[in-house]
C-alpha cells in the first residue's frame, strides 16, 4: 500500500478500535484510563496496518481486532495494576470456592460465596472484577482454575460437534433466562446488542464500575449453570 492508502485504511478502523476499548474496559477497574487504552490499540491498529498481507484472504478488520486487543492486553500485563491487598482479596475469594465446592460437590452461588466470607454482595463484586482483570490480563499465572473458569466468556466453551453446540447453545438460553433481571439486561446488552459499558450505564442509569460488576457476577452465574454440560473442559 501507498502511505495514504496506509493512512486511509488505518482511520477507517477508528471506530473499530474505539469498539475494542470499550469492550476491554468492560473487564477492567475504573483506575485504567480510557486514553491510555485507546493509545495502545492504535499501536496494535498501526502495526496491523503494517503487516496485514491482503493476498491472504482475511479481511483487516478481522486481522486487526486480534492485533488491537492484544497490543492493549500486552500493556496492561506491564502495568500490573492491582493494589497488594486486592491481589490478596482475590486468593481469599479463589480458596473459599475451591473449599466450598470440595464440601459440596458445586462451586457457591455468589449469594453463597458472600455469606461464606462474610461481606456484601456488592463487595464481592468488586473482587470478582479485579479476578477476572487478573486473568484476563495474566497478571497472576498462579490463579485458581475454577475461578477462572467461573468467570470466563461461557461461547469460549463452545463444542466443536454441531450437537455439541446445539445443546450448549441451548443451555445458556435458558440460563440467561433464569437470570436475576438487571445481570440478564446487561448480558443481553452487551452479547446481542454489542453495547458498549458506556452505552449500557446510560441505559440502566448506573455507573460504569457497576455495569463491569453486574456483567461479571452474571457470567459466575452462567458458568456455575453451564458447568455440567461443559464437564471437565476449560470453560
């Protein structure tokens, strides 16, 4: 490519990156600044602009999304931005699953999980994000596995065999179904309509912080219902 064919392809994308931002910033702390996001992701959409070949085939802005997401998740690896002590709220929550689920034979609902530990709901919340941050990012390689699997995208669990999917599919229909209404709203918002964490506080008249909560509590939810059809794989 000529440089303005390069420069043209790259701001074409923007509203691609800007897309991408909101939906890492669904998984992060109110800490992390946006510019600082957005900054990263246009250093993964240059470099993509720099070495999508399109003799291969794939469309750039699928290359790209893979490029973009991965230059942001890269920098917040450096960043390390959890406090000691929420990194230590975090292992305390990740035992208390690991022995309530050896007790029981199930890991905890969440309203279980927090009178277990003995605190609101709305703080286990809060260390559910800094969690799923932690294993999003790989900040912690040491992090519990059902943790883990407890809140992560249920679709990366997906089947390979149609039936397999089917069934799945199936499933997590009805287990959003079955969802409390406000954590139901946020995973329709944000899975079918694609809403951004902006988009979707505006909507429910929340905070973006609790929008992040909300969406991270539904997906422990969902995962807890899905687990006996996925097994022993890696949700």
């Amino acid at each position: 490519m000529s440089d303005a064919e390069r420069e043209e392809l790259i701001l074409k994308h923007i509203p691609l990156l800007k897309h991408i931002v909101g939906r890492v910033a669904m998984d992060l702390p109110s800490s992390v600044d946006r510019d600082d996001l957005y900054g990263f992701g246009m250093l993964g959409l240059i470099a993509a602009a720099d070495s999508w070949d399109p003799e291969r085939g794939l469309k750039f802005s699928t290359y790209a999304y893979t490029r973009v997401r991965g230059a942001m998740l890269d920098e917040l690896r450096k960043l390390d931005f959890l406090p000691r002590g929420r990194r230590d709220k975090v292992r305390h929550v990740e035992r208390a699953v690991s022995e309530m689920e050896q007790q029981n034979g199930v890991p905890p609902a969440p309203e279980e999980l927090a009178e277990h530990l003995e605190i609101t709901l709305d703080d286990l919340d809060e260390v559910l994000v800094s969690a799923k941050t932690a294993l999003e990012t790989s900040l912690d390689e040491g992090s519990n596995l059902q943790l883990g699997q407890l809140l992560s995208d249920p679709k990366s669990s997906t089947p390979e065999d149609a039936l397999g999917r089917a069934e799945l599919l199936q499933a997590m229909t009805v287990a959003v179904a079955e969802l409390p209404e406000q954590e139901k709203s946020v995973i329709t918002l944000y899975y079918a309509e694609e809403l951004l964490l902006r988009e979707i506080s505006d909507l429910l008249g929340v905070t973006e912080s609790r929008v992040s909560q909300i969406h991270t509590r539904a997906l422990y939810r969902l995962n807890l219902a899905l687990a006996p059809l996925v097994g022993d794989q890696e949700i």
